[in-house]
C-alpha cells in the first residue's frame, strides 16, 4: 500500500488526465481560474502577450461577476424580509376586531412591524364614517390635496429626501426625511385618501423601487375599512 500523501502522488500527467475526463471542471468551478499563473512566454519587446492579457481579463470579469452575485443575494435577502414585514402587516390589520382598532393598528403598530418611523392615513373631508372625532389617528385633508400630493391620476409617490407635510405626519412629519405616498379609494362613496409610509434615513424610498408590496399593503387596508364601513346585512 502506497504511504504517499495525495499531493505528492498527484502528478501533472493524472491533473491533465482528470481534465481531458471533466471537461467542464471550470465551467462548475470557476474560481479555480483565480489560482492559475499566466504561463511565462518569450516575445519580443514590440510583441504583446495576449494570452495574459485574455488571462487577466477573465479574472477580472470573474470578480465582477462574483460582485454582482452577492449584490443579487443580498438584494433577494432584503427582498424576501420585506415581503415578510408586509405580510405580517396585513395580518395584523386583518385581526383588528373594530375600526378604531384597525386605524390604531395603521398609524402605531405598522411602523415598528415595517421597520420604518411613522405610518399615517388621511383622507379628503367629507366622508363623516371615516374622519369621524371618534376613529382617532386619521388626518383630514381639503379637497384636491391628494392629487396635489401625489400628481394627478397617480397612485404611488416614493421620495428619496422628503419633508414630512404636518398635514400627512401629523406631529410624527418632523421624523420623516424619506417617504412612499400610496392613494387610498376605500370604495365609490367615500372621498380619496392617502396611506403615507415615513423613515427617518434618507433614501429609504425611491423612485426607481418597486411599489407592488406598497400597493397590495394598501389595497389589502382598503379591503379591512371597507369591511366595517359596509358590514353585511
């Protein structure tokens, strides 16, 4: 029996050997590219050595592409804890066992949920069942504002560097430097809202994000005050 430790009984005649069987042994392994050394040629002084340039350069793309992939993984990281925030929201939502409670759960419990510092809803004055003095936390709004906060036929504002508008935050607009504006149609009757979604860290939103969690964290907050606003016969 041989006592030869494996690196000293590998040789390069079984290394090409093992290669010329497994072909695609780079292809399934591509970091082993960055341990090889760019083989050593004579040329003349006015000649290039285009295989090391090739050489370096797939290293150099190799790395870049190693870069873009933990990018990737860290953006489905983020991505996948966001959904989770959101569907947690909606559940909690769901549970209220009262408007007053619903409305509570919005404007206190949603921003912790969200890891974010000031959740807000206000709607358009007019609709007495919703803005009434006794659901507390809702801030009321002349007409037009909504069209005038988000531009006209928009659903969606998300703004890198916001001033929260005292009339949306109410007395929580002095923590906002970042916010995402989401229109609120509860149902036919009642007069447009806003659902207003604040952080205190710059950047938080921005436009070019995505806004289906934002909406569907709406819509699904539609669907809980219409459910107490129209209770079934």
């Amino acid at each position: 029996m041989s006592t030869a430790r494996p690196s000293e009984a590998l040789d390069a005649v079984q290394v090409m050997e093992y290669l010329r069987r497994h072909p695609d042994f780079l292809t399934n392994n591509p970091d082993a590219i960055l341990l090889l050394a760019a083989p050593g040629r004579e040329v003349g002084e006015s000649v290039v050595d285009l295989q090391k340039v090739m050489l370096e350069r797939m290293r150099g793309e190799l790395a870049r592409l190693k870069t873009t992939q933990r990018k990737l993984i860290a953006t489905n990281r983020v991505n996948l804890q966001t959904q989770g925030r959101v569907h947690s929201a909606v559940l909690a939502m769901i549970e209220a066992p009262s408007l007053e409670h619903l409305i509570h759960t919005v404007t206190h419990d949603l921003a912790m949920i969200l890891d974010l510092d000031v959740v807000a809803v206000a709607v358009e004055a007019g609709d007495a069942k919703v803005t009434a003095g006794h659901v507390a936390g809702i801030q009321r709004l002349p007409a037009g504002s909504i069209d005038r906060l988000l531009g006209e036929g928009r659903d969606t504002r998300l703004r890198p560097e916001a001033q929260g508008e005292i009339e949306i935050f109410g007395a929580g607009a002095g923590l906002v430097r970042s916010d995402a504006l989401v229109r609120l149609k509860v149902n036919g009757e009642a007069p447009v809202g806003v659902i207003a979604f604040g952080s205190r860290r710059e950047s938080t939103f921005h436009p070019s994000q995505g806004t289906d969690l934002l909406a569907f964290l709406a819509r699904a907050f539609e669907i809980s005050v219409r459910a107490w606003l129209e209770p079934a016969n």
